[in-house]
C-alpha cells in the first residue's frame, strides 16, 4: 500500500534553516507529482509547494516563494523540502502527500503521509 | 487566488443524521478542480470527494459531492460514530487553496 513517512522536523531559531524528507514506497515514485502541505497548530490546511513527477517544474504558493525550496530524488524515492530564513509562523505540522496523477496541476491528493512538525522559536 | 469560505464552522449533530456541509468559492471553480478532505483527531486529512461528485478510493456511498461555479456541498447521509471530524474543502484549479474546514461534532 502507499506509504508516506516524513522526517527532519524539528526546533529551529528564527532565521535559520531545516530540510524535511519524505520516503515514499507502495508505487512507483517517479509517475506522481508531488506537494507540501502544512497545517499550523489548532488551524486549517495550507499549501506549500509542489513538484512534476520528473522534478523538471515546481510551484509554490506566493507567501513562501524564495525562502522554501521542493526537490525530489526519485533514484530514492524520496521527496525534499528545504526551508531557510524560518519564521514563527512557520511552526506547523508538514504533511507531503502524493497527487493523484503524474500532473503537478489540476489533481487531487490522494495520499498523505503522518506529517512531521517543524517548530521555529529562540 | 481562490478564497474558500466553508460553512458552518461547528455543526452539531447525532449519528444516523444526515451533514450538509457548504463551501463557496469567492471566484468560479471549474467542476473538475475541487475536492473534500476529512481529517480526524490526530490523523492526516484523507482524500473523500475529487472532481466535486466522485468518491474517493473506499470513500463510502454515504459521503456524496455536489456543486458548480460557486457553490460546492458535501453531504454525509446516516451519520456514523467515525464520521465525525473536520471537513475541508479545496479547489485546484487556480493553484491550491484551502477552506478554513467545518468541525462536525456528536450533539
């Protein structure tokens, strides 16, 4: 079955920086496109980035644009997101989860992983 | 972007009720491009409703989608004890946006 683990989260300071994982297994990675999606805590859903299947196009949504960078290893199947110049609103809980289909646009997620929690504070 | 405005905020209701959950979009969402979630207590949302009306992979025949344009509903028939949770409602087709979810609660 799909499966979605996350890894990396953690505390950061202000200002600095952190590189979350997701190791997919259960299909085959490098036919899905894939996206970030946070959820601070007690809040809603908020998306952060997506990648093409090929990792040849990314998105991200226009409050994180330049500071979060979506990549993807798919020799390994894994997904990254790196995160600079972290903020107190960051603090979230990061989900990756899988698009439906190999298209980055136009399709929902159908898998989610756990999520990891990234916490950002002096 | 697309602001979604999701409907109530708290509903309170009884199992074996049936949920009528709205979501309306500030600007027109093609059929095609919107989606519901469920998300309970301390789980990772799961994927109900995609192209407004089809059911997810094991999604059961009681959550059923509906909606065009503007409006979109989720609508949860006999209320089962594991149904309640928070529902929301996205649209992918301008980007990705969120509704701010509707929590449904055991009256």
């Amino acid at each position: 079955q799909v499966q979605l683990v996350e890894s990396g989260g953690g505390v950061a300071q202000p200002g600095g920086s952190l590189r979350l994982s997701c190791e997919a297994s259960g299909f085959t990675f490098n036919t899905y496109a894939m996206h970030w999606v946070r959820q601070a805590p007690g809040k809603g859903l908020e998306w952060v980035a997506v990648i093409s299947y090929d990792g040849t196009k990314k998105f991200y949504a226009d409050s994180l644009k330049g500071r979060f960078t979506i990549s993807r290893d798919n020799s390994k199947n894994t997904l990254f997101l790196q995160m600079t110049n972290l903020r107190a609103d960051d603090t979230a809980l990061y989900y990756c989860a899988r698009a439906g289909t190999w298209a980055e646009a136009g399709v929902a997620l159908d898998h989610w992983g756990q999520g990891n929690l990234v916490t950002v504070s002096s | 972007e697309i602001v979604l405005t999701q409907s109530p905020g708290t509903l309170s209701l009884s199992p074996g009720e049936i949920a009528t959950l709205s979501c309306r979009a500030n600007q027109s969402v093609r059929s095609d491009y919107f989606a519901w979630y469920q998300q309970r207590r301390g789980q990772s949302p799961r994927l109900l409703i995609y192209s407004s009306s089809n059911r997810a992979t094991g999604i059961p025949d009681r959550f059923s989608g509906s909606g065009s344009g503007t409006d979109f509903t989720l609508t949860i028939s006999r209320l089962e004890p594991e149904d309640f949770a928070v529902y929301y409602c996205q649209q992918y087709d301008s980007s990705i946006t969120f509704g701010q979810g509707t929590r449904l609660d055991i009256k």
